[in-house]
C-alpha cells in the first residue's frame, strides 16, 4: 500500500520512479524536516513568498533563531497581489539566494504564485527550491517534466488531494541531501544508532500512519487533476462577479483573474469577519473559515486588520452553484 501510494504521488507529479517520497503526519512535519535538514551556511539568503503560512514562516523565524541566516521576502506588488518577477534578479543577484520557499497557491487569496519563473531566477545561483503545494496538489498542474527548477515538493494529503487526515510528507524530486530531524525506530538495521541511509528510511521514524496513507491512495487514484480545476475555475469566477455586485463586501482576490482559483476571501463592512461567520453558521446554515488562516504576512499587505482578518470561502469538487447561490444572498441581507 505504502509503496503504491507513492508511486501514485510520484505519476501525479512526473517524477522519475526512483525519486524519493517521504511521508510524514503533515505537510507541517515535512518542512520542518526540510527546513532543518537543509545544510545552510552561516550568513546564507533564504527568500520566501509574502503568502507564506506558518508551516514555513515560523518554521524558519525558528531557524533564524538558532542559525545565523538572514530571511527575504520576494517582492510583491500590494494592488495586484502579484509577485514582482522584474525585480528578482537584481535582488538575487545582491544577495544570493541559497534557499526560496515558495507557496503554489495561496490559502488566504487563492492567488497561484509564479513558481516557475520565480525558481528559473533563483536557480541560476544554485537555490534549493522548496514548493508548498498544501492547497495546489491535485487541483493545479505540477509537472516536475516541465518545472525543472524545483527540488522538493512538500504535500499535505487532506487538502486537493482529498485524503484523510494524519498523512502528509514530501517529494524529493532532484534528491537533495538533507540531514535527519526527527530519528527513531524504523523497523530495519535496528542495532545501528544512526538513522538508516536510506533516501526515504532516513526520513521515515516511527510507525506509518497506514490508515490514512490507504486513504490517500483511494483518493489518488480517484482524481482528475483537469475536471476538478475546470469545475473550481467556473464557481470560483461565478462567485468573484456575484459578490464584486454587492456594495458592502469587499474582494481579497487577485487582479489577474487567470491566476485564481479555489479561495474567495472577503469581508463584509461593518462587521467583524469572525461574526460574519457566526452569522452566517447560525442563521444560514453556511461554513466558512474566518480570521488570518496562519499566514502572517500577507495580512499587512491586503490591509485586512480592521476586519480582523477576512472570510475565505473555500471551494471544492463537490462544491455546487447552489450552494453558492445560497451564500450571496445571505451576505446581500447583511447591511
């Protein structure tokens, strides 16, 4: 089960059949164990996106703290919400980057980052590429066939994959050596104090979560990575026209409308977004997620404090027109 699961995650990304997958309880797990298994030199750059969630941004504030390395955020423009490709290489080329960690898509705006682009520029100074695809895999293309930039790909299975909680981990697409973080019982060599040298036993302590990496197969092999995209395109377009109507909401969205999908964040004015989703839950019958969703520096650049963080709505496969229907008209009788 294990071994087809990740053959699965391998197809789905393109990658070669001796690419090591390694599992973990969650995408948090897995960049941790990249971040701090990374061989990082004292005074070394490492970039990341303004859309970072904490799973990466605390995870190297912590870093930082314990390493003399210096932490820059890639440049991004505040109307747009688009990262500034024509400023990145006179950035890397002052200070050299050594690592870029880089979200796919946005969980705060449903805004997809130009990873493409970004890692060409930094891999001419030899970065190691680190994709978060939380929110991406399964829903958006990722083809390490014609994304030859990237080094690891960090996945969490309950998202647009559709598995159980409890599985996540990471795809090491261009084997990159990283140390071990977390070491314990792996069921071989086990009269070695040293992890084994494996390039997935090296990462891989403790027992396997099976359940839900049997989940994520079943989910895997039920995917279709072209219809859920074309299903998410056309609500998530429908609801940005329905709700740019309404007067009192206001839009946390991309400009460039191709570069959206999945996540419609709003807040509505004159409230709070956390009672807008108390009201919505009580007197709708509507669940959406309020707050700052553990991103903690995109907030300041879309300027949401007031609202205490926006209303994300997030959209499915099993997402319907009507049950967006039912949402816009609730927020149009909020005045």
């Amino acid at each position: 089960i294990i071994a087809k699961t990740k053959k699965l995650l391998r197809d789905l990304v393109g990658a070669d059949s001796n690419r090591p997958v390694v599992f973990s309880p969650s995408i948090t797990v897995a960049l941790n164990q990249i971040i701090n298994g990374l061989e990082l030199k004292e005074n070394s750059y490492v970039y990341y996106s303004p859309y970072e969630h904490n799973a990466v941004a605390r995870t190297l504030n912590y870093l930082a703290k314990r390493k003399r390395i210096h932490l820059r955020e890639l440049p991004m423009d505040d109307k747009t919400g688009e990262i500034e490709l024509e400023k990145l290489s006179y950035i890397f080329s002052k200070e050299n980057p050594s690592a870029v960690f880089c979200l796919h898509m946005s969980n705060v705006t449903g805004y997809v980052l130009p990873v493409e682009e970004i890692f060409a520029e930094s891999k001419k100074y030899g970065s190691v590429n680190v994709l978060d695809t939380a929110q991406s895999l399964g829903l958006i293309k990722c083809d390490t066939r014609t994304n030859k930039n990237v080094d690891i790909i960090a996945f969490a299975g309950h998202k647009s994959l559709y598995g159980p909680f409890g599985i996540g981990g990471f795809i090491n697409v261009s084997n990159i050596l990283l140390d071990e973080y977390i070491v314990g019982g792996t069921g071989s060599d086990s009269l070695n104090l040293d992890m084994p040298n494996g390039h997935e036993t090296k990462y891989e302590s403790a027992s396997s979560n099976i359940i839900a990496i049997a989940g994520l197969k079943v989910a895997l092999e039920l995917i279709n990575v072209n219809e859920i995209y074309e299903h998410e395109k056309k609500l998530t377009n429908y609801l940005v026209e329905q709700l740019s109507e309404l007067p009192n909401v206001r839009l946390f969205v991309p400009s460039n409308r191709e570069r959206h999908i999945g996540i419609v964040s709003f807040a509505v004015e004159g409230y709070k977004s956390e009672d807008v989703g108390m009201i919505l839950d009580e007197d709708y019958n509507i669940a959406v997620r309020t707050g700052y969703h553990c991103a903690p520096y995109i907030h300041s650049h879309i300027k949401d404090e007031k609202y205490l963080g926006t209303v994300r709505v997030g959209i499915s496969q099993f997402t319907q027109k009507e049950d967006l229907d039912r949402l816009i008209v609730a927020l149009a009788e909020l005045e």
